[in-house]
C-alpha cells in the first residue's frame, strides 16, 4: 500500500498548522502549511492578497500552489487555509491525489478566541459576526472531510495523536 498524504482542513483558527507540524513530527514525515507556502511564493500573506485583489484572486492563486504541492510528492502532511477546502476544484485535486483528509472541528468560541489573539489580519473574520456567518457556511464543505476530529482548546500533539490512531484505525497508515 502506497503511503497517502494526511490533509488537515477546519476554520481558521481550528489549529491546522499546529497540529499538522506535530503530525508530521510524529510520523516523520515532510509538512507544509499552504498559507505560508503562498506567501513566500507571493511575496505577501494571503490577507494582503485578499485585501489588495479579492478573494476570488486569492483562491486561484490557492489552488495553483495546491497543484504544486500535490505533484511535487515531498510533503506527506498538509495544512489547507481555512478556505481551501471550501473549492470544489481543491477537494477535487485532493481526491485525485487520494488525499487522506482530516476535519479538526473546533468550536466557533474557541477559534473566535483565537482569532482574536493572533497577530495578523483576517480579512474574512474583520468582526465576530462575520466569523459566525462564514463559519456557518463552511461547516456543511468541512464535513466532506474523510475523518473528523472534535477539536478542544488542547495541545496541538495531543490532538496529532487521536489523529494518527484514528489513521491507523482506518488502515490509511
């Protein structure tokens, strides 16, 4: 059995780069966060992009580097952006590279928490009320995830661990 790339996807704020970093740690295995990956490709953060040209450009600009990524076999965990996953032309590409992909489903509480206590601009969450409604949104495209997680406010390594089991419960090890 082939080894198959974990992809980790959830809202902003939900702990994707955190715990796909220990994931990767765990398994030894390569790791990229997407959004940092556009941003040195870009030469700014996908804030600015959105800020600067909209998110419609921002996200054809997301899933060239998905591309990218997915055809360049180096990196065997991913974290998406908060919207990636939300393109149907991403979820595509993933099934056709037989991604395996994780939901961490955190609680909207804990990922406005978050949001608010990091550094950097979301332009998509510019008030709790925006963050509600496009948390609310997002939700039905995070469920078609394969695997699901339930997310607490917990150390991301605790949260890469029910992951890997989960995996090797699946037999997607």
């Amino acid at each position: 059995m082939s080894k198959k790339r974990i992809v980790i996807v959830g809202f902003m704020g939900s702990g994707k780069t955190s715990v796909a970093r220990e994931l990767a740690v765990m398994r030894n295995e390569g790791w990229v966060d997407l959004d940092a990956r556009i941003a040195i490709a870009q030469g700014r953060r996908p804030a600015e992009i959105i800020v600067a040209e909209g998110e419609a450009v921002f996200r054809k600009i997301e899933t060239t580097e998905l591309q990218k990524v997915l055809s360049e076999s180096v990196d065997d965990v991913i974290a998406l952006g908060g919207g990636a996953w939300i393109m149907e032309r991403n979820r595509d590409l993933l099934h056709e590279h037989d991604a395996i992909t994780v939901w961490l489903d955190a609680p909207f509480d804990l990922c406005w928490k978050r949001i608010e206590a990091a550094d950097q601009l979301r332009p998509l969450a510019a008030s709790r009320e925006a963050a509600q409604e496009l948390y609310s949104r997002r939700g039905l495209a995070y469920g078609l995830a394969r695997l699901r997680v339930s997310v607490a406010d917990e150390p991301p390594r605790e949260i890469a661990k029910r992951i890997e089991l989960l995996l090797q419960q699946q037999l997607v090890i």
